[in-house]
C-alpha cells in the first residue's frame, strides 16, 4: 500500500521515470511492495554520489548566523547520512566544530559525553545569548532617549 500511495505522489521526471521501469521491468503497481519500490527508487534519485555530498554538508556544517534550533536540526538531518560516525564522543566533537566561537567558548565541551547534553547546553547558552542581546538593544534605545533631552 506505502508503495501505491508514494506511486501515486510522484511527479515530472520521476514520474516519466516510474513509467518507464513499469514497462521495461515487467511491474503491476498492485504487486510492488514496498521494500522493492524503495530500492528502485534509491537506484535512480538517491546515488553513492548524493549520499557522498550529504556526508561533505555534513562535515562542512557551520552554525554562522542559524539558531541553535535550526543548527541542531540540520545537524540530526545530515547525521543520518554518516551511519558510521557511532562514536558519541566523535558526534560531540563534531558538533562542537561547528558551533559559532561564541557558543563554543561557553560551552565545555570536554564534560559533554553526548548529543544529548551538548542539545541542552546549546539552548541554555543560545537563550542567554538571545535574552542578553534583547537586553543591550533596549538600553542602547533607552540610551538614544536620553541624548534627545
């Protein structure tokens, strides 16, 4: 049924393409199971290549101007892309790489033992940086009120 369903959604090229793989390879839509129309569907679209360039995004990921949401999520997202990175320690060292200096000073990074703690250290730090930076704009206009007197 995944299988129907996923069939059913695809468009423009992909679409062109499952028409053709239906004719050449002898197919029913109605007897492909799911697993079968995943491996085929990686053959074409999900090559060694795109999982090569994810891998790349993935040790080339920066925090720069994202959140910590945003980082963490793009983080978790291309993760997945290098299943040989088991080691906990080296996903914290990973994500502690591509932290903006800002956050990887404040964060001690070598009492971190896992994603997890690295997660909830981030957020603390990134809400104390937001709350602070809030609060420096407010003075900064409460400053530029006074000159006017």
């Amino acid at each position: 049924m995944n299988a129907i369903i996923a069939i059913f959604i695809l468009k423009g090229k992909a679409d062109i393409w499952w028409e053709d793989v239906k004719k050449f390879r002898d197919i029913r839509t109605y007897d492909l199971s799911w697993h079968v129309f995943k491996r085929l569907f990686r053959e074409k679209y999900l090559s060694e290549r795109y999982y090569d360039s994810k891998a790349k995004e993935f040790y080339d990921l920066k925090m720069g101007s994202m959140t910590d949401k945003e980082y963490m999520a793009k983080f978790l997202e291309l993760l997945r892309y290098v299943p040989y990175l088991t080691n906990e320690k080296a996903k914290v060292q990973r994500i502690f790489s591509g932290l903006s200096l800002e956050f990887r000073d404040r964060i001690e990074y070598d009492k971190m033992r896992s994603l997890e703690e690295v997660i909830v250290k981030l957020k603390h730090c990134y809400e104390q940086s937001k709350c602070k930076n809030e609060s420096q704009q407010r003075w900064k206009g409460k400053d530029k009120g006074r000159g006017k007197r």
